[in-house]
C-alpha cells in the first residue's frame, strides 16, 4: 500500500513528523493491515460528500471490526490528543463527516456490520453501527416486521449515522424520528470507555436517560458502534396517491383530514411543487407527471395498514372524493400495482438530485409549525425572489412534519459560481423568516460544520452553555469530531 506522504507531512509540520507517523503505526497495530488505508486514491472518496461543497483532509482511515478495536483506538486517540471523525456512509449533508485537517483520522464503522440479534416476539433488532439503512429495513422484513426510517440515501446510509444525526426521512409523520427508534446503544466515549446499553426495553425509567446524549450528536460525544432498534407491524396494505392539491394551505387542510379519516393511518405525506416535477420530467428519462392537468402543488400520500382485510383501498378512495367536493385537491392518481407506486415515489425521491441538472442549488432545511407552513413557504418565496429575480424556489418534502427542503435554483442562464456566491446572503434571508416563525434552521440534516457558527448565534446562551460543559465533560481532549456542532476552543 502506497503511503500517503503529503498527509503525513502537513502532520509532521504541526505535530513533528516521527511521533505522528509512530502513532498512526499504534493505529494500524490495532485495525491490522485490513483496517488501515493511507493511500490518496482510497481516502479520496472518504474525503468529498455528495453536494461536492467540501474537500477534507486526514492522515488515514481506520475501520475496526469489533467494538474492542473501537474501544483501543479512542484510548490511544486519548492519550494522543488525536482527532477522530467518524464516518459512516458519507451521506450527510452538512460536512460532519469530513476531516478538515490533515492530522485528522477518519474512523469508518463499515467493516461493523453485524446482526447481533433478532427478537420478534420483543420486536426488537440489535444490529452494528455499519450496517445500511437498506439492511437494517431487509432484516425486519425477514421476520415480517417493519423497521420504518426512511431516506432517499438508504441504500448508502448507515444507522450509526442515521442514529449520530437523528436522522428524519418520509415516515416521521407516523413514527418519528430515528431517536425515536431506539430503545439500547452501545457507545465507545472518548477515552475508550464503552457505555453497554444494549436493552430491548420499553420502560426503564433508572435515572437520565444516556443515550439520547449521543443519538443526534453528530459523533462529538461517542462512537456509536450498536444499539437495538424498535421494530412495528409490517404494513399488509398500502395504497399511495399523488394528488394534485391548488395550495399549500390545502395540502395542510389535505392532511388533518387524512389523519381523520384513516384514524391515523397516514404514513407519508409529502410536498412536491410543480418546478420540481418539471425538472423531473426534463431530466428523468421516462418519468411523467401521472395527472391529465398541471398543478401549483402535489402530495405524495401514503396510507398503510396492518391487517389486508381493513379495505384501505375504499378508504383512500372515499378519502378522495370526500376532498375533491370540499375542493382540497383537483386530481388524484393512486397506485394499482407495486411498480406504480415505485413510479409515483420515484417523482418525490428525485427531487433532490434532479435539481443538480438545473445548476447551482442553494440549500435550506428548515422547520415550522405545521400550521404555518403556507405562510413559511410565501413570505419566504417572495423575500427571495425580490432579492434575486429569477431565482427559482423548489420547496418541496415532509410537509406533514413541517420540514421543508427550501431549496433554490438559480435563474436560468446565471453562471453557477456566481450564483453559489450568494449561498450566506439567501441562507440569512430565509433563516430570518424560519426564525420569526419560531421555526429550526436544522430541521434534520444536523450542524456539523455548516451550521456551527449559525447555530452559536441563534441559540440562547443557556444552551450554549450546557452543550460546551457536555461536551467538555463527555470529550474533555476535544478528540471527537472536533470542530463540528459546537466550537469549544474560541472564547465565548
Ligand atoms: P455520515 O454522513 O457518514 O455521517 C453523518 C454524521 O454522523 C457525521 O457527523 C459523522 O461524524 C457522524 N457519524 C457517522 N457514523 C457515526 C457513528 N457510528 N458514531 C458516531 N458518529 C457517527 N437525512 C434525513 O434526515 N432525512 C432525509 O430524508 C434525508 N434524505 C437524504 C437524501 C439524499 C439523496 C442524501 C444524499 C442525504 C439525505 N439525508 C437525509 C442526509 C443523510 O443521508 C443522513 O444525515 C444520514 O443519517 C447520514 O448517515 P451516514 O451513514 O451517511 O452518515
Ligand atoms: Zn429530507
């Protein structure tokens, strides 16, 4: 294997060069051969993330295969002072996966991939850190159940990531966020330690409740090498419609009136405006829109039940027809087979890539009450094509947890450099009105080191405090992620 010397050298200037190069040596002692890459090529994928907004730097990656090699790593890094950032599937989308400095070691639970256990009749999955989102969800359906996180990456995603970024997806609506998912961690801490937690229980209410430190921690206060995850009935009936619906405000009143008349059966509800189905229809061979007439806006809706027997197809149609008379939706196109239904969630999970094909993309993840959604997506459509004509929303996504992607397109013609230079300049625009609206500038892809700085200012005092003294307490070294989430280094 090729050594990488310019890593190695940029550590060697801050850190002098033979006691680095001796600890990364200790660092291959514990992973063997296997578990160790230091050549650019292999690290250069480890080194970029799917947007391309950053290019990292490391001295090497390490991937154990036990939680024991996690455990002798972190103490080692301890008595160091060496950064670890760890990675998982490289699908974030706010740079906490990657390593900013070269002296950094990216630490990949890829090779942690086991399935520890698997009990039905608990309805529980203890599975590894590195194991795809898609695996987790395959082994559930192995035993007919359903494990429910869902994203458009699954397929690349790992729960040791999924769980670090409390990762949301398209069927929070009906089952909540991954933290909600969880019911036991294994975590190695900073200085080795490993906090076994590994309990398939419901209730256990023996003091703070640990884990929910690091789930959503974005890898700054633990490694998350297992945990046991909560398992549901998997769904025997399904039906999806993507309906088209005149404004956001009646995708809202669309909503509460499907929760009403499914009795909660509603699993997905999500936004799709009529820019983003055109991008797909220009750029996705062989998508179209499913409906005879365009619309301002469309839902994707998903309804599923447990039992076959339930008629969830005459619901969903007398669902329908009940919100066409009352005007909520003008058409509606619902799935007869399995493979329309993949067609019908093929228009909402190309969103986000599609609008690659349209230049730069300027991007908002943000929250607000459900009930000012409409208002949320106005005020701040208007504010940013008055600051940027031609500008092109693209608000699209999990309307039914009042999360929307806000992403902007950049007026036809612009140079996308160009464009990209106002990224800070809309970002504050819409941020401010997320704010009036007591909404999140983060609604579920995290902080990382996009959002650290934002975060520091927006936040109360009070909360900085408290998660500068966890972090202090939990990784007093700083070795964890350094830099991301929340800076412990600058004077406050
Ligand atoms: P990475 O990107 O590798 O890491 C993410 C963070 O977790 C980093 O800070 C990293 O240091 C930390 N980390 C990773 N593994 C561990 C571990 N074992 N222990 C401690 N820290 C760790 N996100 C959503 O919430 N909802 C969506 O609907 C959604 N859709 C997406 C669609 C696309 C096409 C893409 C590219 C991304 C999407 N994302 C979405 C974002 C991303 O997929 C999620 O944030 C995902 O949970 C990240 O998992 P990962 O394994 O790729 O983690
Ligand atoms: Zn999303």
């Amino acid at each position: 294997m090729r050594h990488n010397y310019l890593c190695t050298y940029r550590c060697a200037e801050r850190i002098g060069l033979m006691p680095f190069a001796d600890t990364l040596l200790k660092f291959k002692a514990i992973t063997g051969p296997k578990g160790y890459v230091d050549d650019a090529a292999t690290l250069a994928p480890h080194l970029v993330e799917w947007r391309g907004l950053y290019q990292g730097r490391c001295a090497a990656l390490l991937a154990p295969q036990t939680t024991q090699e996690v455990s002798d790593i972190l103490r080692l890094a301890h008595e160091t002072g060496t950064a670890i950032v760890p990675q998982g599937g490289n699908t974030g989308l706010v740079g906490g996966q990657i390593p900013f400095k070269g002296d950094e070691i990216i630490l990949s639970l890829s090779r942690m991939k086991a399935l520890r256990a698997l009990d039905p009749l608990n309805n529980t999955l203890t599975v590894e850190a590195g194991m795809t989102l898609a695996e987790v969800q395959s082994h559930a359906r192995e035993v007919g159940r359903l494990f429910p996180l869902s994203l458009a990456s699954e397929g690349s995603c790992q729960i040791g990531g999924n769980l670090s970024t409390n990762a949301g997806g398209t069927a929070v609506l009906r089952y909540g966020n991954a933290r909600d998912l969880v019911l036991g961690l294994e975590v190695v801490l900073a200085d080795g330690r490993v906090l076994s937690s590994l309990k398939g229980l419901r209730k256990d209410n023996t003091g703070y409740d640990l884990k929910q430190l690091f789930l959503g921690s974005e890898g700054t206060l633990g490694i998350i090498t297992a945990a046991v995850l909560k398992l549901f009935v998997e769904p025997k009936s399904i039906e999806t419609a993507f309906v088209a619906v005149p404004s956001v405000e009646a995708a809202v009143d669309l909503l509460r009136l499907a929760e009403g008349q499914s009795g909660g059966l509603v699993s997905t509800f999500e936004l799709v405006p009529r820019i983003g189905l055109e991008f797909i229809e220009n750029h996705l061979p062989g998508a179209s829109d499913p409906l005879a007439a365009p619309s301002p806006w469309y839902v994707l809706v998903e309804m599923t039940a447990g039992s076959a027997s339930l008629g969830l197809d005459t619901l969903i149609e007398q669902f329908l027809s009940d919100a066409l008379s009352r005007g909520l939706i003008s058409d509606a196109a619902v799935a007869q087979s399995e493979s329309q239904r993949q067609s019908l969630w093929q228009l909402r999970e190309s969103l986000s890539e599609i609008q690659k094909h349209e230049g730069g993309s300027i991007k908002h993840d943000v929250s607000v009450p459900v009930s000012s959604m409409a208002a949320f997506i106005a005020k701040a459509s208007a504010a940013v094509v008055a600051a940027m004509p031609g500008i092109r929303p693209v608000p699209f996504g999990h309307i039914g947890d009042g999360n929307v992607h806000f992403n902007l397109s950049q007026p036809v013609g612009m140079d996308k450099a160009a464009y990209l230079a106002h990224w800070d300049e809309m970002n504050a625009i819409v941020h401010a009105i997320v704010r009036e609206m007591g909404g999140s500038i983060s609604a579920e892809h995290g902080v990382g080191h996009m959002k650290r700085d934002e975060i520091a200012a927006i936040k109360s005092p009070v909360e900085m405090d408290l998660m500068r003294a966890l972090k202090m307490a939990l990784d007093p070294k700083n070795i964890l992620n350094p830099g991301k989430v929340v800076d412990i280094t600058s004077p406050r």
